[in-house]
C-alpha cells in the first residue's frame, strides 16, 4: 500500500534528478567559471598609441581605434542554464572579438530551493574543477567554454572574464579609447 509520505518522496527524488540531469548538462559550462578568492582590480592607462589593448588571462587582444566600428554590451540566456553578459568589440576587417562573465541562472532566482540546490551543486563542482586544474597547473576557469561545433564561430575571438566587474571595466575602457580616439591599455591580472 502507498502512503502520502512515499509519495512525497518520489516527488522530491524525481525533483532531484531533473536538478542533477540540469546541473549535468550544462555543468561543464557552470563549473569552468570561478571567482577569484583575493580579486585585484583591473587596470585601465592611456597609452601615446592609437590602439586598445586587452591583457586577460586567456590571452591578449590588440586593435586599431579607427578600425572599429562598433562597441556593445548585452545580456542573454543561453541554453535556459545560463546568463551571459557580454561586450563585443566588432572591426573593419575579418574578426569579431566577444568578451563575456558567465553566471549561473540561479544566481538570478534567490530563494527558491532548487535554485540552492543547483547552486550547492555548481559550487561543488568548481572546487572540483579548481582540484583538477591546480594539479594539471592549467588556468581552466580561464579559458572560453566551447561545445564543437555549436560554439565554434569563424572569425570570433572570445575571452572570458571572471567577474562582472572586470567585464564593465573593459567596456568603460575601449569604449572610452574609441569615442576619444586615444589609445588604452586593459589588463585584468
């Protein structure tokens, strides 16, 4: 005979299994992004060039201030799973230079008890990751998150930062480079 309790606990093992197939299919793009325990501020110069220049922990990008065309900033779900807040700097030419911070979409749904769920999930498998890239002495929370070939875009050069605030940063910077004509030089440490 079934009793409300077995009930009730079907329905919360049925939710936990949704949650972690969730967590499972899009933990590979939610546990890559880490915080920085001690962050230092980024740091924005003019520079006597007429260039902007980004120095970021995947790499560096350089471009000619009259070879812009346009600078942008916008926020997206991507995959139900994920927001992503990202400036793209577009050039006369043949690339496009994308740089995004990633946040789980929990983090947007304070209070609900999935979302903690979720979030206790993710964070478990950041410490995990953070493990596994001291070992390897790899920058993994670094590096672009990619799906072959979904993610792959010809002519995209894509950084990712790993806070909010390096990211407004970076768009304070080229934009001002850009609308001023004078060069700057962007690095996040």
């Amino acid at each position: 005979m079934e009793t409300c309790h077995d009930l009730n606990m079907f329905k919360l093992n049925s939710k936990l299994l949704r949650i972690m197939a969730l967590w499972l299919s899009f933990g590979h793009a939610l546990m890559a992004q880490e915080t920085p325990t001690a962050p230092e501020k980024p740091s924005d110069s003019a520079s006597a060039n007429r260039f902007w220049q980004a120095t970021l922990g995947g790499g560096h990008y350089m471009v000619a201030l009259d070879r812009i065309s346009s600078v942008s900033r916008h926020k997206y779900v991507l995959d139900g799973a994920l927001i992503v807040d990202e400036v793209t700097v577009d050039a006369l030419g043949q690339s496009l230079a994308r740089f995004y911070f990633i946040t789980p979409i929990s983090d947007a749904v304070k209070g609900n008890g999935a979302a903690a769920v979720v979030s206790s999930a993710v964070d478990r498998g950041r410490e995990m990751i953070d493990k596994a890239a001291a070992t390897a002495g790899a920058a993994v929370h670094e590096m672009v998150v990619k799906k072959f070939p979904e993610t792959t875009h010809a002519r995209t050069i894509e950084f990712r930062l790993l806070s909010e605030a390096d990211l407004t940063g970076l768009y304070d910077s080229v934009r001002a480079a850009w609308e001023s004509g004078r060069g700057r030089k962007f690095a996040v440490k």
